[in-house]
C-alpha cells in the first residue's frame, strides 16, 4: 500500500478542496494496483484535461450540460459527481486536439465541432495549462532536463523525453496526467526508477545509418524487436540530430511500446555499453543488417500497391521547423499535381517560425497545406476519396492506412514530395 506524505494525506483529507481531493483518490488507486510503496514530485505534465469530443459532451449533457468542469470531474478524475475544478498547480501543458483551428473545413470538420473545441480551449487556458496542442511539446516550449521527473501522455513523446532528454516519465493516461495536474504527484514506480532504466535487449547496428528514412526503419525494427523491453544500441557511427531521434522513437515506440532506448555513447545515459546495462547482460543480441534493412523497409511498404498516390502526409511527429524549411526548398516554384492533395503538420508554435519565414507562403504557394495541433491519424481526417497516401514516417505508415482503410508508401521526405509534384510513388530503398 502507497505510504503518504503529510501535504499528500491533506489532499486525500479534502483540506486542497474536492477536486485535488479526487485526484487524490485516484492517484492512491493507481499506485496500489502498481504496488507502488511512495509518490514522486513533478512539475511536468502534458496531457489532454478535460477535453472532450461532441459524443462526450452529449454523453454528459445531463451535468453541467457536458462541460469542462463536467468531463475534468466524471471521465478524466473518474469522480461520482461533478466538483469545481481550480487552476492547475503543476506545470502543464495540453497535447494535441482533434482540429485545426483555421482550417477545420480543410480538415472535413463540422463548425459545430470547431465551436466545441473552441470552448474547450478557452476552458484549458482558463484553468492555467498550457495550450500548445501538439505531439512534440519539446518543440514548443517544454523541455524538461535530465532526472526530471514528469507525467506525460503521447507515447513519441514519452520516449523522447525518456532517451534523448533523460527526463524521468512512464506513458500515463488522460486520467493519471489530469489527477497530476491538480496535485504535482504521480506514482514512483517503472522509468522514474534508477533499476528499471536499464538496458534489456542489445541491438548491433551493422550498416551505416544517417538519412532520416534509415532511423525512422531502424527505430521500426528495433521496437518490432525487443517490443516494450529497453533496447541498447551499438555499432551507430552518425550522430543524430532532433528529427532523427523523433523518427526513430516514434517508430520503435508504434511497432514495439518502447518507452526508452539508450544508444551508446549518444544518449545520456549510455556513456558506455556497461552502463547502459547497469551491469546485467542483454537478455538477447540482435543483429540489423543489410538483410534486416530490407526486409523493414518491404515491411513498410507491403501495403503500398498502388503507384498512384494521391494524398502526401508530412509531420508525424509534429514537423520541427528545420523539416519544414526543407519541404519549402524542395516545393519552392514548383506545382503540386492536380490529383494530390499535401498536408504537413506542426504545433502552433512553429508554424509560426514558418509564418514568420516565408516557409508557409512558399509551400501554399505550390498548391500544400500546413496545418496545426492534430495529423490525419489523431483527427482521423484525410483528402476526401483519398486512396493511396505518401508518407516519411514509419509510425503514420503503421497507424494510418489501418485506420482509414488506405494503401500507404514509405520513403524519404524527398520521395513523398517528388510524390505530391508528379502523382506518382517512385521510392525506392537506396
């Protein structure tokens, strides 16, 4: 049984009001299925609080007419009644939404639904968190440092936050992150933990890895691999920037639940093999290869029959601003075909930098679209009558096509703009 601290018991007591009280009462639940004996301090939470889709505001019509206090109480805090819900007093910011605020339309969203979350925005900076609305709120303005302790929703994220920070979070829920916001605890237990961050399963990087195409298939297969274990990786010669890390936690973390990954003498806790380890020995060695590289990259590609592509999908994870320049260099005084549609998307935040560059401008000026705060897969939205979608992330490739019944191609953010100008797929692995 969890073990409280006094300010933790005063909560539970009703002394912060009813609401932390709630969150009390469902953190203390979650720790004692964990076993977990204690709760840590955190003053990092990115999750959803207290939005809502119009089926759930319908759904909760009868309280409050559905509201924010309504669905923060009964779905997120799991409440049995309605209570006023204060500020926040964590830090907390609020992860992607469903639509764009500009271009709902774009999107096939209904004004009803843009209304909605619309209100629920207001509701969300009324109550002190963060709107930054994206995936990739390392790239918007919350950047933990290394053994912070943090609650965090969104499993690209999480992963990043894990390896490439050494930030301290497990993939919480909508309802653990909402409780944290309220109290600034979550349970100590798995990656908050020095013993559990150590490496399990040792992956031997046989062929040189440095496009962004190649870590984005070696983070595919990784995950694929070792499935929710800590893979240790050796033999990477290239140092990767931000976008490569994003891509290949993002694909490790879809095909396999990998939270995090130590690459050796890249990421910040793998100085060395041994450390990386914490002294155990890899559970198993596994080889990628010129054979492995291959067959990812057919893996990827196997439900891509089609060559005509019709819809090109860009920013999953959320497009960092230097991704963005790129695709505005490769499109600059070019023109989409006709039959294509071009979607990227980004938080807020950078497409702003795009605004503010000419970035945006350019690429709408070649017939694209850039959009903010969700993707095709989270707003479930495609190009209507799309059939065949162009895409350089490995993780939309494996979400996307299964969730909109569409055929998917796979290959650099190159080949899906040589893609979006002719119409049609000629990637090929080089």
């Amino acid at each position: 049984m969890v073990k409280l601290a006094d300010d933790e018991k005063a909560m539970l007591d009703g002394k912060g009001g009813p609401a932390k009280q709630k969150a009390m009462e469902l953190l203390v639940k979650y720790a004692d299925a964990l076993n977990c004996e204690r709760f840590v301090d955190t003053n990092n939470i990115a999750g959803v609080p207290g939005s809502s889709t119009l089926f759930l505001k319908d759904y909760y019509k009868d309280f409050n007419g559905g509201n924010y206090e309504a669905i923060f109480s009964l779905f997120d805090l799991d409440s049995d009644q309605v209570v006023p819900v204060p500020k926040v007093t964590a830090y907390s910011c609020h992860l992607q939404g469903g639509v764009d605020p500009k271009e709902w339309d774009t999107l096939g969203k209904s004004r009803e639904v843009f209304e909605h979350q619309q209100e629920d925005e207001a509701a969300v900076a009324d109550h002190g968190i963060q709107v930054m609305k994206t995936c990739t709120p390392y790239l918007a303005g919350n950047v933990p440092v290394k053994g912070e302790h943090c609650a965090w929703m969104e499993s690209s994220a999480v992963v990043f936050c894990n390896s490439v920070i050494g930030g301290r979070t497990n993939t919480e829920g909508r309802e653990s992150t909402s409780a944290a916001m309220l109290t600034g605890k979550i349970p100590d237990w798995g990656f908050h933990r020095d013993d559990y961050r150590r490496g399990t399963h040792a992956i031997e990087v046989k062929v040189p890895i440095e496009s962004m195409l190649d870590w984005g298939m070696l983070g595919y297969f990784t995950g694929y691999a070792v499935e929710e274990n800590i893979p240790v990786i050796t033999g990477v010669t290239y140092q990767p920037n931000l976008i490569r890390h994003k891509h290949f936690g993002a694909a490790a973390a879809s095909s396999g639940g990998v939270e995090l990954y130590h690459m050796v003498g890249i990421t910040p806790e793998a100085p060395s093999r041994e450390v990386a380890f914490g002294g155990n020995k890899p559970v198993e060695t596994i080889a990628y290869g010129p054979a492995e590289r291959r067959k990812t990259y057919e893996m990827l590609n196997s439900v891509g029959t089609d060559e005509n592509v019709d819809f090109v999908m860009l920013g999953c994870p959320h497009a960092s601003i230097e991704q963005i320049w790129e695709v505005a260099n490769l499109l600059e005084g070019k023109k989409i075909s006709p039959s294509t549609k071009l979607w990227l998307f980004t938080s807020r935040s950078v497409k702003s930098m795009a605004d503010t560059n000419g970035y945006t401008k350019t690429i709408r000026a070649a017939g694209g679209t850039v959009l903010t705060d969700t993707c095709s897969a989270i707003g479930l939205a495609v190009p209507k009558g799309t059939k065949v979608v162009a895409l350089d992330s490995a993780k939309q490739t494996h979400y996307l096509p299964a969730m909109m019944g569409i055929e998917a191609w796979f290959g650099t953010t190159k080949d899906c703009i040589d893609a979006a100008l002719t119409g049609h797929w000629h990637g090929e692995l080089r």
